[in-house]
C-alpha cells in the first residue's frame, strides 16, 4: 500500500510539482489545501501519512497548521517545504515538530529524500 500525502501550499505550480514528484514515486496524494485552516481539516478529514506543508500562505498559516495538524496527531509527518528568507518561521516550525525542511526551489531529489526520510522508509514507497 502506498504512503498518503497531503500537500498544503498556497501555490497551484508548487503544489503540482509536490504531486507530480510523488505520485510517479509511488506515493498517493490524498488532498491538497491552499491555506493553514484547511491544511487542519484535511489532516482531521484524510488522516494522511505524511503532510508537505509551506510556512506562509494567506490566511492563517503553516505554523498555525503544524500546531492544528500535531494537536490532533502528536506523532504526525510534517516536512516544511518553504523559501530559504523565511529562516526564523522555519526554524520555528523545525522547533514545535517539523521533522525536516526542503528549501524552495527545490530538486526532485530532495523532496523524495526528505519525504522517504521523514517516513523512515526507503526512497520507493511500500
């Protein structure tokens, strides 16, 4: 059985480019969410395995999504993927229960390594 994603990003091309990366892996995309209150009810919703999660999107943010998303798991999978400028949320997210951080832009091979990683599997999903 494949690994269950959910991609919160505020970015279609982002979000697209998570998936597409993923889904050839082997993974299953789940849901996506485009803001930090969704990203929550998705996680309730989908109980995913693992959430890519962007820090800053309009609303209410990835932050407030990690608190949501760990309150409602404290065991839950959470990679940040975010722009490099945004070292204190990120370092911030890595402090309250990110497992890990990939920096936008990012290499295809970074996001498999960090997803597998985070899951403490190998790089091809079971």
């Amino acid at each position: 059985m494949s690994k269950r994603v959910l991609i919160a990003d505020d970015s279609v091309l982002i979000r697209r480019m998570i998936a597409e990366v993923l889904t050839q892996a082997g993974y299953e995309v789940v849901g996506e969410a485009t803001n930090g209150a969704e990203a929550v009810a998705k996680y309730r919703e989908l109980n995913p395995d693992v959430v890519t999660l962007d820090i800053v999107m309009p609303g209410t943010d990835g932050l407030y999504a990690l608190d949501g998303i760990l309150a409602l798991n404290p065991n839950a999978k959470v990679v940040v993927v975010s722009a490099l400028n945004q070292t204190k949320l990120i370092s911030d997210a890595i402090r309250k229960g990110a497992q890990d951080f990939i920096a936008k832009p990012f290499l295809p091979e970074q996001l498999l390594d960090t997803v597998s990683s985070c899951l403490c599997e190998s790089s091809v999903p079971a």
